[in-house]
C-alpha cells in the first residue's frame, strides 16, 4: 500500500502544517505535492517552490472533485469553522472515495481528549465537552475514519503543541510575549505538561501514515520527545532569544487579567465578524483611534486567555507509543534544537 513518488492532494496547503508538508513532499522528491488554494493571496510561502496549486474551496463540491481529480492521496490539514471542519471532511472524504484515491492522511489534534487531566492513550474516551474546537474535530476524525476501507485506508493524527518556523499560536506569538519584557514563569500555575512536537516531526509522521501498511481507521498521537512544564518551555525560549533569565510572574495578577479581557475578545470577534468594514472605516478616519487599536491589540496579544492560562496547568500527557509500534513513527527534534531552529527563523524574518 506504499506510495512513494505519487500525487498527494494537500488541505490546507497555505497553513502552518499543510505549508510545511508541501514544502516537504516537493523538497524529498518523494511525492509529488498537489496544493489546495482557496485564495491565491495566502499561497505566497508555497508558491516560491512553484509547486502545482489548484484552486478549490472545502463546501463547494465541484470545485473539489476538479481539484482532487487525478490524485493518489489525501493530506487533509484544513481548518475553520464547523461548516469547513466537519461538512469540508466530508465532501473530502466522500470525493476521495469517488475519484478511488488510496489513502487519506487526516490532521486531529488531542483537543479531542477534552481539558481533564492524566495520560490519555489512543483507546481514552473522547470529550465533546472540553471546547468547542475539540468537539467540532472530534466529528471531523469520526468522519474520516468511519470512510476508511480496504480500497481507501484512512489514518487521523492527532499532534500535540506544535511549534516551529511560520507557527503563530504557538512559535510567534510566545516570542512576542517573551521579548515585551512583561513574561514570565508563573510558579506552580505554569507546571503543566507542555506536550511540544516540532513541526518537522509532525510532517514525519504524516510520511508515516502515507507509507504504512498498519493502521488503517485508526487514530495516534504525534507528541515529541520531551517532557517539558510550560514554565520551562518559556525559560528555553527566553534563553535560546538571547535574552536575560526569565522573572516569576503574579500568577493571580494575570489570571485576574484574562478574566478582565475576555468581555473586550468576545466584543472584538463580534465586530470583527458582523462590522469589519465599519471598524476599518473608523481605524482609517481616526489616527487616535488606530493608536488605541493596535496598543489594545498589542495588550491582548501578551496576555492568555482564561483557557490558555488553565492549560498551562494542566498535568496531562499523549504518548507516542502507537504511533511507534504501528506506523513506525518517532520524534526526533529536541525542544532545544526545535527552539533553536525556530529562532534562527525568526530573527531572520525579522519576526523578533
């Protein structure tokens, strides 16, 4: 069932992970890669390789099945709301079986587990109570699994924290914060299990995925090789930028803030959604009031969400042992080395 060399149709192609699984598959010479475009201004980082780029959008079938056509396997690494999450892994999954496509690789995550605490192994139950993200890809997985079959094997991977270069939520974003000046380590509230899996890790397993023989309608973690607290995660970082040893950080002044910010995120996403061209109209017409923005911006970007400050508490831990014993998967970036090149890539793009 192996398929090297063969036509992999990528989802998500212009995000973090499907970005860097095109890169990959063009740069190994070991697929060919076919990348999904729904806009072409997202295609930048892609498109300097000049790999094939088919545009298509998830809810539109038609566009789809023309993009999908002539593909060996699937890649699908899209993400959004729970119309593109859910009904897009459908149609994904339901074309692919139409046009006789032989694999689908399909990108979860360990949200599906929920946000309680312990060691959660492939066969632990899944919480559609955790978040709404976690419940919408819990959908998406079963989806694609309950489509796999012998004549089209489907595999969902479920990473953990993935970071590296062209990584926001968990690689730009931390080093913004960590070079403001105002991070820090938060004492026994940031002694949760971080659960790093460098980028390139993640791309090797799904290689794995693609080249088994095992594992077909099943799920498997994609976790690194180290045990880190998210405190340490932040001292690492703060070392490997160059930068003075981390301070402690009020644990309760911060919580207290995430608390305070929530009501200005939740009114922000409402008119980002509803009154974008009104708030740009404004930001425009308003040098005072594009100041307040982007320092209110700034503010928001420094400080953790309530969820994002109770999962940096969190004891829970993913391991990897399926994912060795069946598709012979295994981590092979540190979260030194895995720092290490992610800084180099930032200070190179300027980023910090």
């Amino acid at each position: 069932m192996s398929i090297p060399q063969k036509k992999v149709f990528v989802t998500g192609a212009t995000g973090f992970i499907g970005g860097w699984v095109v890169e990959a598959m063009h740069l190994s010479g070991l697929y060919t890669p076919i990348a999904a475009v729904r806009r072409w201004q997202k295609a930048v980082r892609i498109a300097r390789f000049g790999v094939e780029m088919r545009m298509c959008d998830l809810m539109d079938r038609a566009s789809l099945e023309a993009a999908m056509e002539g593909c060996d396997a699937v890649v699908h690494a899209a993400v959004g709301d729970d119309d593109v999450t859910i009904e897009g892994t459908r149609n994904v999954v339901e074309i692919a079986r139409k046009l006789g496509i032989k694999r689908v690789v399909h990108l979860s995550t360990i949200s599906v587990y929920g946000t309680n605490e312990g060691t959660f192994r492939e066969d632990a139950p899944l919480d559609m109570s955790g978040t709404d993200y976690g419940a919408r890809k819990i959908k998406a997985e079963q989806i694609a699994l309950a489509a796999s079959s012998d004549t089209m094997p489907v595999i969902a991977l479920r990473p953990t924290i993935v970071y590296g270069p062209f990584g926001t939520q968990w690689t730009i974003n931390f080093a913004h914060r960590i070079v403001s000046g105002t991070w820090g380590t938060f004492g026994d509230k940031a002694e949760g299990t971080c659960n790093l899996v460098y980028v390139g890790d993640v791309v090797r397993a799904i290689m794995c995925a693609l080249e088994t023989d095992k594992g077909f309608g099943q799920a498997f973690n994609v976790n690194g090789p180290d045990d880190l607290t998210w405190n340490e995660y932040f001292v690492r970082f703060a070392r490997e930028l160059g930068l003075p040893p981390l301070g402690e950080v009020s644990a309760g002044k911060t919580e207290l803030k995430a608390k305070l910010f929530s009501p200005i995120r939740s009114f922000g996403k409402y008119v980002l959604t509803n009154h974008r061209d009104l708030l740009v109209a404004i930001l425009k017409s308003s040098s005072l009031a594009e100041k307040a923005m982007r320092n209110l911006e700034d503010n928001l970007k420094r400080t953790p969400t309530s969820d994002q400050f109770a999962l940096y508490g969190r004891k829970a831990f993913f391991p990897n042992n399926l994912a060795t014993e069946v598709i012979g998967y295994a981590p092979k970036t540190s979260a030194d080395e895995g720092l290490s090149l992610s800084v180099r890539w930032l200070k190179h793009h300027s980023v910090v």
